[in-house]
C-alpha cells in the first residue's frame, strides 16, 4: 500500500476500523479503533487525519494529557466531537496537523 501524501490542511471524515485492520500497513488518514479493556472506551487511536501516522488520544482522567468528548458518542463516531485540538507535533515526530475532532469530521484549525 501507497503511503498517504501528508497534508496538514486535510479535512476528512473519522472512519471507524477494526484494532486488526488499524494496526496493519493500510490505516489511512482519518481512521479510527477503540480500546477498551474492561468494557469501557478507555483510548481511542487515530491516524493522523495530516499524515496517516498511528497515535493515541487518551479519554481516561489521571493521564497525562487526556481529551474529552464534547458532543456524540465514542461508539457513535458520525457524532463525536472532542476537546481540545488535536495537534500532531512535528517536534514528537508528527506532520504538523493541528485541528478538531466535530461532529465525526477531523477539520484543521
């Protein structure tokens, strides 16, 4: 598979996948997996809507950076919305890609 070109201007709508199909070579911007040990959605992982790149946004207070859900359901991605933004840091390794997640579509800032 094709990397994704990056583009930190992207706009793309969350696509819900499998933790199999989110771990193998062909997670594309935009897709997401839940983990949820006990139950409970705990993380959720992306890939990032600028470069397709895997990282993890952590739901569960006591992290050290933590996101919240605004609006919708984690189960429910067509109406999730998350607080705060969404910043991919080049500095950690990531494109640039710096925007929200609302209403099931990651959007630039």
């Amino acid at each position: 598979m094709i990397a994704p070109s990056v583009d930190v201007n992207r706009t793309v709508k969350a696509r819900p996948v499998s933790g199999a199909a989110f771990c193998d070579d062909n997670a594309q911007p935009g897709d997401i997996t839940t983990f949820e040990p006990d139950g409970a959605v705990e993380e959720l992982a992306i890939a990032c809507p600028g470069c397709g790149r895997r990282s993890l946004l952590p739901l569960v207070k006591g992290q050290h950076c933590r996101w919240t859900v605004t609006a919708g359901d984690v189960r429910n991605l067509a109406s999730l919305t998350l607080s705060p933004s969404i910043f991919h840091r080049v500095e950690d390794g990531g494109c640039g890609w710096h925007g929200y997640l609302r209403s099931g579509v990651f959007e630039p800032c």
